[in-house]
C-alpha cells in the first residue's frame, strides 16, 4: 500500500505537467506570435520566422490588403497592413514584392505569405523554430496560438494532428477546369476560428526547444468552409415563399446568418498546411 501511495504522489505532477504547456513555451509564443491588421482592422494572425523580422502568415490573411485593377484584377498597391505585439505595440510591413509578381501564384494556392518590417520593433521578438512536414505523424501533440474573432488578447489551442493528407485543388478558367495542384495538408483536433488563420501549429518536443513548426494554421481548411462560401449566393437564388416575405427575416438574411456562422467559427475540425511551403520561401529571402 505504501508503495502504491508513493508511485501516485510521484505521477500526479508528472500528469500535472503534462497538461501545461510550462512558462517557458507561453513567453516564447508572447514574443513571436503577432495580430495582423488590414487598414486598422484585424485580418488574422502571424508569427516571426527570421531574426531580421520576416513574419509568415496566410495569403488569404493578406488578401484583404490587396488594392487590385478593376480591368486587369492585378494587384497594383497594398493597403496599410500593421502587425500588433501583445503588448500594444504596432509595426507596419509590407510583403515580399516577389510574393506579388511571379511568386503570387504559388502563395495562393499554398496560402502563404512572408512581410516584411518597415521599421525595428522595441519590443523584442523571438523567432518559433521551422520544422519539415515530415517531422509530425498522426496523433502528434501540438499547439497552436493565434488572434481568432478580432480580440486583441492571444488564443492559445492544444490537441493533436488527426491526419495528414494531400488535398487536390481543380484550378478553373472561365469554369472549364485546367489545371490541377496538390499540397500536403492536415485535420486537427485543436480549436480553431476565423482570425486563427496564418498562425504556427508546432508539434510538442521532450523541451521547449525541441518545439517545431510543421504547420501553418488555416481556418478556411475545414470539412464546411467551401460550402459556406456558397450557402448565400445558393439561398438567395431560391424563390421566397410568401411568409417568408412577409417575416422579418428574408431568406437571404437567414442564409447569410448561417454562412457567417459555419465560416466564422470552430465545428471542432481544423487544419493547416505543410510548413514546407514556407521554407521554401524563407530559403530565398532569409540569408
């Protein structure tokens, strides 16, 4: 019996601490993860990948930045975009020009991005560890922190990679298709909502500086976004019945009500890309 007691007093801080993530991961992710803003409104979240200031995020993130041609659709300037330290502190950036000409393609279909600093922050930032998609496998402890739903505070997540897959992406052209892409990708069980997007997923080492990013979050990645996208356009098309006419709710507004929802928060699946894409870029501009 006494050695019973002993083995449980001994195991109870053990699966104490391992249900925290310890203080030496939540100061390095303090100092490394970033809110991003469009034009003084939040579009997502990005983390430090250099020790000159280079910050990965999602192009989707940056999408909203993007001043484009009303003719042409080329993208001709970038609004203000500003990242924003949990401290308060704001920096402007500015993406990688390669990344809006012949590097353009590829950010959007690996939905990401790299920016650039326009000025040195006061506050001193840490860089998160890149790792290769390789180094996860299904069932891999990881984390995750981010800016979800427009709040200024940072939202840590915990869970595990479900699955890693390749997603196959049809590229259309005047809806004929011609094209196709394939990228390494992953379901997660950790929580995730709109404005998560561009942050790191970081499998759990034995310390925190085994810690490494194989993943970059991707909110618009889960089983309903892209049904979500049409949920509008597919309701409105429909032709009303008479109460609904005459209720104060159109059909369109409830479709609309509904597709926020689906695309604005969690439904307990995530996902991320290969952090891969990213290094490859990284290799280009971080020397």
């Amino acid at each position: 019996m006494k050695i019973l007691v002993v083995f449980i007093i001994f195991l109870i801080p053990i699966l104490c601490n391992s249900q925290s993530l310890g203080i030496d991961r939540i100061e390095r992710l303090n100092k490394s993860v970033v809110r991003i803003l469009i034009d003084s409104n939040p579009s997502g979240t990005g983390f430090f990948v250099s020790d000159n200031g280079l910050v990965a995020t999602c192009n989707h993130v940056i999408e909203p930045a993007y001043i484009r041609d009303t003719n042409t659709n080329k993208i001709i300037g970038l609004r203000k975009i500003d990242i924003e330290f949990q401290n308060g502190e704001k920096i402007e950036m500015s993406e990688i020009p390669y990344l809006l000409q012949e590097g353009y393609k590829n950010s959007l279909y690996y939905d990401y991005s790299l920016l650039k600093t326009q000025a040195i922050p006061k506050t001193k930032f840490k860089t998160l560890k890149i790792g290769k998609w390789a180094d996860i496998n299904d069932g891999d402890a990881i984390y995750s922190c981010g800016y979800p739903m427009g709040i200024k505070q940072r939202f840590i997540s915990q869970g595990i990679l479900s699955t890693k897959w390749i997603d196959k992406i049809t590229l259309l052209k005047d809806s004929i298709p011609f094209d196709s892409i394939k990228r390494n990708v992953a379901w997660l069980d950790l929580t995730m909502n709109k404005g998560n997007s561009g942050g790191a997923v970081i499998k759990i080492g034995a310390t925190p500086e085994d810690d490494k990013v194989i993943g970059l979050a991707t909110f618009i990645l889960n089983p309903f976004a892209h049904e979500a996208s049409f949920l509008v356009n597919a309701l409105s098309d429909r032709k009303p019945s008479s109460s609904i006419l005459n209720s104060p709710l159109s059909l369109k507004s409830l479709g609309e009500f509904y597709a926020k929802a689906v695309a604005n928060n969690s439904i307990g699946v995530s996902g991320c890309v290969s952090i891969d894409y990213v290094s490859d870029i990284l290799l280009l501009f971080n020397h």
